[in-house]
C-alpha cells in the first residue's frame, strides 16, 4: 500500500509484500526483517515502525487453530527466524510423522509438548530472543515463561 501521492509504502502486510519474512511471521521475525525488506525496496527513507496486532479469546484461538491443523493446515513453510537462524529440529521437534496432522484429536492436539498453539499470542508478540529463541534448555520453564509474558505486554505498550 502506497502512500497518497508517493511511492512509498505504508503498510507492510502479506498483501503488500507477500510473505516477505515468513510465513505468519511473529514479533521477533518482524522486527528484525521488515527493515531490511522495505529498505531494499525504497532506499534511503528513514522510518518510524508501528506494529498492529489483533488479540482473540485464546481458549477460542486455541481451539480455531486445533480445527484448522485436524483440517490437514500446517506450518511447514513458517521459518521461525531467531537471532539470524532457523531452530534446529531438537529445538522445534513436530508433532506428528508424515505429512500433517489430519484427524487429531484435541487431546492429542494438548499433549504434544512442542505445539507452537500452546501459549501461542505470548509466543508471538514477545522478544524470542530473550530466552534464546527455541532452545528450552536456555532458561527454565517456569522463568522462560515469565520472561515471555513480560517482553510481550511490553511490546504491546510501546
């Protein structure tokens, strides 16, 4: 989207830009990408970022997103960038073999403890790199958590 009169954007969204870094990218994918996408397309134009999310009940987004996964959606494609790199497959194990999770029940859905669902408005408003991106072994749970929770309401107020 371009601004009145100008030919510099102003809304960076997949309809703008396409997936530019990533598929549903969260905040830290965001922060860390946007100005480098919209500095090659328009160069030497200094910005201020404003970033706009929308929060939803999350027991309902929870439960939106197990129907959308038992519909065979994944997100394979998402590359979940974290200080420069993609978490390793011990750091972001799945939760099913084969192609996707089709047909999972929601208890199965609960139990896989890699589940990106899972505290996942936290997850993707907060500053990964906090608590070393992916690798769980950073912090413990409990203070993973906290710190997560902090960074995240953090960044909704600033």
């Amino acid at each position: 989207c371009y601004r009145p009169n100008r030919k510099e954007t102003w809304l960076f969204s997949r309809f703008s830009t396409g997936w530019s870094c990533g598929l549903h990218a969260d905040w830290t994918e965001l922060t860390s990408c946007v100005p480098g996408v919209l500095g090659n397309k328009e160069i030497n134009i200094k910005r201020k970022f404003y970033y706009i999310t929308l929060l939803r009940d999350p027991v309902s987004r929870y439960l939106s997103e197990w129907r959308h996964v038992q519909r065979g959606a994944t997100w394979k494609t998402s590359l979940h960038m974290c200080d420069g790199r993609t978490p390793t497959p011990e750091e972001l194990p799945s939760c099913y073999e084969g192609t996707d999770w089709s047909g999972c029940t929601l208890q199965e859905f609960m139990e896989c403890p890699y589940n990106l669902a899972n505290n996942r408005q936290v997850r993707m408003l907060a500053d990964l790199s906090l608590v070393g991106c992916y690798n769980m072994s950073f912090l413990q749970d409990s203070k993973r958590a906290q710190v997560l929770l902090e960074s995240a309401k953090k960044n909704l107020k600033d």
